[in-house]
C-alpha cells in the first residue's frame, strides 16, 4: 500500500476541478484494501472516488482518498432463467453492462453508458430510461469501518429510492463498498417505453428488440444529448428531479399549461427539473468559467476547464434561489458536494 501526498484530483474527478488530496491511496486489490483497514493511523475522514463522476470539490481534501480500482466478476450461480454475479465495485459500470449483454444477461441494457464504477452504483441507486439498478441487486457487500467488519445489506437492507439508499444516508461516510451481486435474466422483457428509446429503435430501423439493440439506442440518444466529461467537466444532472404535492401542482399547471408532469402516484407530480431550469432562463448560459449545458439544462459545466468547485457551487445555488421563487418548488443536489 503506498500512500501519496498532495496529489492533484483534477484527473479523477469528471469535473475536472483541480484541487488536491492531503493523502491519496490507490487500490488495485482487495489484499491492499484489507491493508489500509488494518492501519489505525490512516488520516481521517476517509473518502472513496469511483470514476468521480457524481462529486463536486469545493475545497482541498484532508484526511485519506481511497482510489477504488478493484476489479473482477465471479459467476456465483447459474439456471436456466437468471445468473447470480459478484462484481468488484471498482470495475467500471460501462465496461460491465456491455459484459453481461455479451454474455446475453439482461436487466441493466437501459444503463448503458452510465460513466462510474460498480461500487457507486447502489450509492444513488443509479437510474435512467425507466429502470433502476436496484431492480438488478441481490446483495451489496462493504466493509464498515467504524464498526471495522464487513456487512452484507440485501436488496431491502440498502433502503433503495430515488437516486438514494442507506449508503448516501445513514452508512454515508462510514462504508466502502467492496462488491456487488447482481440477479440478471436470460429471459429478457424489454422497457423501452420511456424518453426517445422507441423513437431511436425506429430510426435505426430495429425491427427485432434484443439486450443489445435496446443499449444501443441507448448509447446513441446519450451520446447525442450529453457533454462528454473527456471533453467538457461535468456530473450529469446537478440535481433531482423533484416530486411535488397535488395542491402546487394544480396551480402550477393552471399557469403553466404546457408544464411537463408524471404521476408518481394519486397525490404526487414528478416534474423534470430541466424544465423549471429552462424556464428560469438558465438553459446554455455561460457564467465565468461555469455554464449550464446548451442542450440539458440539468447538467452545470465547467465550461473552459478552469472552474473552482465554489463557481460551480455558487451557479447552483443560484439555479435553485431562482427555480424556487419562481415555482416554489426546492431543488435537491443529486451531486455529492465535498
Ligand atoms: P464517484 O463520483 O466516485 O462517487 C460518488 C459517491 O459515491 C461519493 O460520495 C463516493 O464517496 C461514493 N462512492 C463511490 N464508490 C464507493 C464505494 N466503493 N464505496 C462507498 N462509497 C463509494 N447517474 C444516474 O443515476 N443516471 C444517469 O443516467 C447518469 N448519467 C450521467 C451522465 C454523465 C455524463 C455523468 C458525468 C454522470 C451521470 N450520472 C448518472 C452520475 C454518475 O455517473 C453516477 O452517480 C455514478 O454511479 C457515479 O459513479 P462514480 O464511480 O463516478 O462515483
Ligand atoms: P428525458 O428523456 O428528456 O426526460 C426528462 C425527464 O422526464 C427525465 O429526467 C425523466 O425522469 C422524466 N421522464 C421522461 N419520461 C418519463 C416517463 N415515461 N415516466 C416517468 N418519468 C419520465 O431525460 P434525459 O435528460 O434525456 O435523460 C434520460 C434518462 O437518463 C433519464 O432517466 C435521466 O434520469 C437519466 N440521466 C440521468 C443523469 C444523472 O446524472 N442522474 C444524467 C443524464 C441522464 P427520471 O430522471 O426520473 O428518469
């Protein structure tokens, strides 16, 4: 195990903000892990970067960064019906979706292209198109160290919800997440009801669905929609999509007839946060050396790659003042703030 100082974290945060970590230890396996365990000295806190793709650094980072790259699959059950994997969370989340429908594992086909490692993924619950990967999880293994053993939480131990589990809630901050069990099917059902996906399988002219098809309609109505972080820093969606109460929801669609709205159930709206962001006049402003997204006005940027995490803070807080007054609805932060 070698422990780094001062190290830059520009390269591992999809922002690309350059600030530096006090202490900076990469994991390549699970014995350098169990190393860094058994040493009671490691600086505190203890922080865990995957792909960086969900955090916003505001400021330098004390304590100890755990650099996850912990990688390997094992096939621990298979039937003629589904196939029961452990992943090691420091594999990437891509490269693993395009190993199961190679395989011709379905259940995780509408994730496709999700930047990030396996081990984030149940920390928000990651979803998009429709399906979210606690429909996929059997078990999620972490070591705690505070209570310095490791912990298996089943699928309802992990308190999965929108974008939210126990992980970025009461365990936040005390786990790392060292591996995850995925239930995928041979048997494939297909959701393809949900954003442009049918649109984009007509257009590619797909007349028979498959676990493939279905991602690469995927791949190619995200590639289209979304800056790439390689080439413009940013962390998808700043914020939630937030859920609103029947009450505020009448009275907004009497004024804004054209707002966009989905049932959550009998009382509740979920409102795409994109659009009161458009509406607020924030979609594709340029602000400093921040900005939010010309074409998705949920995604802030780092628009010349010079931006502090306190620019990009100050342009949130802005947005949601902003979206507030207006609709009085409060935005949440999706993005982890350090
Ligand atoms: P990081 O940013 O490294 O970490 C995020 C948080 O999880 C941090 O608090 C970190 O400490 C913690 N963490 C990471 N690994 C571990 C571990 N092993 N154990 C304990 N804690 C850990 N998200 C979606 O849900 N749906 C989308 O469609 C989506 N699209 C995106 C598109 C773009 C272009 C970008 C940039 C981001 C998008 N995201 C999306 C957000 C992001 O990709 C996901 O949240 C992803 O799961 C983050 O993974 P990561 O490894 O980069 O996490
Ligand atoms: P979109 O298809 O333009 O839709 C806009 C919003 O409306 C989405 O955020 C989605 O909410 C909601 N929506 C659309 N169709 C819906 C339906 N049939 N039922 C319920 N809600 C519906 O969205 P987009 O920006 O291109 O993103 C596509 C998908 O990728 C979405 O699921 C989105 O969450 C996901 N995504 C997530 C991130 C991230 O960083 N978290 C970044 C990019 C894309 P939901 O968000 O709840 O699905």
């Amino acid at each position: 195990m070698q422990v780094q100082t001062n190290v830059s974290l520009k390269a591992y945060n999809s922002f690309g903000i350059d600030v530096n970590a006090t202490n900076f230890i990469e994991l390549e396996n699970a014995q350098q892990l169990e190393e860094v365990f058994a040493n009671s000295y490691l600086p505190q806190p203890i922080r865990v970067i995957g792909g960086g793709s969900n955090i916003l650094l505001t400021e330098p980072v004390k304590g100890t960064v755990l650099l996850n790259r912990i990688k390997g699959i094992t096939l621990l059950e298979e039937n003629e019906e589904h196939v029961l994997l452990e992943v090691l969370s420091g594999e990437v989340w891509h490269d693993f979706v395009l190993y199961a429908i190679n395989k011709g594992w379905g259940g995780i086909e509408n994730l496709a292209l999700i930047p990030g490692t396996v081990g984030a993924a149940p920390m928000q619950n990651i979803g998009a198109y429709g399906v979210e990967v606690k429909d996929v999880i059997a078990n999620v293994r972490a070591w705690h160290w505070i209570k310095g053993k490791y912990i298996d939480y089943d699928n309802e131990a992990c308190k999965f919800g929108y974008r939210d589990s126990i992980f970025k809630q009461k365990e936040k901050g005390k786990v790392f997440i060292t591996s995850v069990t995925f239930k995928l099917q041979k048997k494939h059902t297909f959701n393809t009801n949900y954003g442009a996906i049918q649109e984009e399988l007509d257009k590619q002219g797909i007349k028979e669905l498959s676990i493939k098809a279905v991602a690469d309609a995927v791949i190619a109505i995200r590639s289209s929609k979304l800056p790439d972080p390689k080439l413009i820093g940013n962390a998808g969606s700043f914020f939630k999509n937030p859920t609103i109460g029947s009450e505020l929801f009448n009275k907004l669609i009497d004024k804004y007839p054209k707002m966009p709205s989905y049932p959550v159930d009998k009382h509740r709206f979920k409102i795409p946060a994109g659009w009161l962001i458009e509406k607020c006049g924030f979609k594709g402003v340029k602000q400093g050396n921040t900005g939010v997204h010309e074409k998705q006005a949920l995604v802030l940027i780092n628009s010349n790659g010079n931006a502090t995490g306190l620019e990009i803070w100050r342009l949130s807080e802005e947005i949601l003042q902003s979206v507030l007054s207006r609709f009085n609805i409060l935005l949440e932060r999706e993005v982890q703030i350090w």
